[in-house]
C-alpha cells in the first residue's frame, strides 16, 4: 500500500510538473525580434546571434556604410543566467579595413570587491567568492570600454545581441556619453551588489531607461520565461534612473551637445578604461587574502 502511494505520489508530482512546464511554455511565446545577417565576415569569431527590433527597418548597403547603433548584448556567466550590457557602434562589419578600429564601446555595469580593489566575482567551485559577497564586499561599478571588432575584453564572448537604435555617429556617441554619465553617478555610490536584483542588468536596463530605448524582448528576468526561447537576464525589470533626469540639460552641462564627431570620439576616449572604475572605490582594508 505504501509503494503504491508513493508511486501515485511520484505521478502528481510529475503531471503538475509537467503543466507548470507547458503553462510557463504557453505565457512565453518566443520573442519578436528579427534576426540580422550582419554576420560580421571579416571576424569570423564572432559566432553571437544577432537580431533587431521589428520596429527598426532593414539597412540597405548603402545606409550600413555610415549608420550607427546601440544594441544590447548577452553573455552567460553560469546557472544559466546572463550579464547584459549596452553596445555603441558602427552598423557595418563587414569592412575589413575597419576591423583594427577602436570605435566600439561598452558599458557594463560590474560586481568590484571593494576590500581587495578587484573584480568581484561568484564561482560555485570557490565558496570564499560567495562568503565575500555574504559580507558585503561587493559593490555595483559601472565601466565603459573601447574595442575593436574583434571585442577582446573579457573571458566570455557575448552570445546574442539585438540592435535597439539606428541612428549617426554623432547621435550614437552621444548616447554613449549619457550612459556615461549615469555611470560617474553610480560609481559614487557605493551602493551593495545585489545578485538577482542591483546588478549588471539593472545598470543596462537603466541606462536604457536614460537613453528612451526599449527593453529588447529576448532578454527577460524571469526564469520561467526561458521556456518561450528568451534568455534569463535576473534583474533588468530594476532601473536606479533619478527622477529628474533631463538628457537635454545633462549634454548642455556636460558640454557635449555640439560637438563633432571627432570631438565627441576624444571625449568617449577619454571616459573608457577601468582604472576610473577602480579608482571610485573606497579605501578599505582587506578581510582575506585577493583573489589571484
């Protein structure tokens, strides 16, 4: 009598699993967004898959030539969760010529280890990575990065991307630049990293929010909604955006608003690096040793 008990057991766990799968299947239809094949030829690395917003146009060649975007990019950083970030940069990537360019730039928002001056990091293989965070030693930074083509930053290659903005290099500079603004702000804070919630997804999402770009569907912060085919981003429904944030006022005030776009490629330069990101953090002494 028991076995079979256990056994009915066994088969109601089972079907309510499998109708919390199929209902969670049915409230995630797949995303809308329209696969782009800009399939960069002359990196051939760069194996992401990439798409747009329905409500951008396709490019004809001769438009891809001199537009630029702003697109949101995707990489995994493990228990299936993904870090995005903002990505500034020509359309075209299929220009050789271009290729050795230093005219892509990032922003992400990152977990700093403000005890040791390092990245702040979690790995389920080094518990003392998630004591540290237990005691509060990370904080949320934000950095701006500049890259080529070949986008050689960090150990983990994006996977997917999807382009929000089309516009000129001088719009899409200056975008970069109020991003970079809201990143000055929050590296002052000092404000506690956050896993699931005051983390590296809520910067893009805020950073969005600043700039009046649209979240792009593919990428959401619920598990469940994984099954529809989108990928599981936990906390870009956060955004830190102040309220009486003006982006006319910050580009006059920042000095900014008229410039060219050579000026505004030196100004971008001068922002990038994550010596600025290091040096924001308070001067603390170490509780352990650094992380190699």
């Amino acid at each position: 009598m028991k076995v079979k008990n256990f056994l009915k057991k066994c088969a109601l766990t089972f079907a309510f699993c499998m109708a919390a799968f199929k209902g969670a299947e049915a409230f995630a239809p797949a995303p809308k967004v329209t696969p782009v094949f800009n399939n960069a030829a002359a990196v051939p690395q760069q194996t992401a898959m990439e798409y747009r917003l329905p409500s951008l146009k396709e490019l004809t060649p001769e438009q891809a030539k001199d537009l630029w975007r702003v697109r949101v990019g995707a990489w995994e950083i493990g228990a299936g969760g993904y870090h995005t970030f903002l990505e500034f940069s020509p359309y075209d990537e299929n220009d050789k010529s271009r290729v050795k360019d230093q005219d892509v730039y990032q922003i992400h928002g990152i977990a700093c280890d403000e005890v040791r001056h390092t990245w702040g990091y979690l790995n389920a293989k080094d518990p003392e990575a998630y004591k540290r965070y237990e005691k509060g030693d990370y904080v949320l930074k934000g950095l701006g990065i500049q890259l080529d083509h070949t986008r050689h930053y960090f150990s983990s290659p994006p996977v997917a991307y999807v382009d929000v903005y089309y516009g000129s290099k001088e719009e899409v500079l200056k975008m970069y630049l109020d991003g970079m603004q809201i990143i000055d702000a929050l590296n002052k804070r000092e404000q506690p990293y956050i896993l699931l919630d005051y983390n590296s997804n809520s910067t893009q999402r805020t950073i969005s929010d600043a700039l009046g770009l649209p979240q792009a569907p593919l990428f959401v912060p619920y598990r469940a909604e994984d099954f529809g085919g989108r990928i599981w981003t936990p906390g870009t429904e956060t955004s830190f955006l102040p309220k009486d944030w003006n982006r006319d006022r910050v580009r006059e005030q920042a000095g900014y608003a008229h410039l060219s776009a050579a000026d505004l490629e030196k100004r971008a330069q001068a922002l990038q690096g994550a010596d600025r990101m290091f040096a924001s953090l308070r001067d603390r002494k170490p509780k352990g040793p650094a992380h190699p």
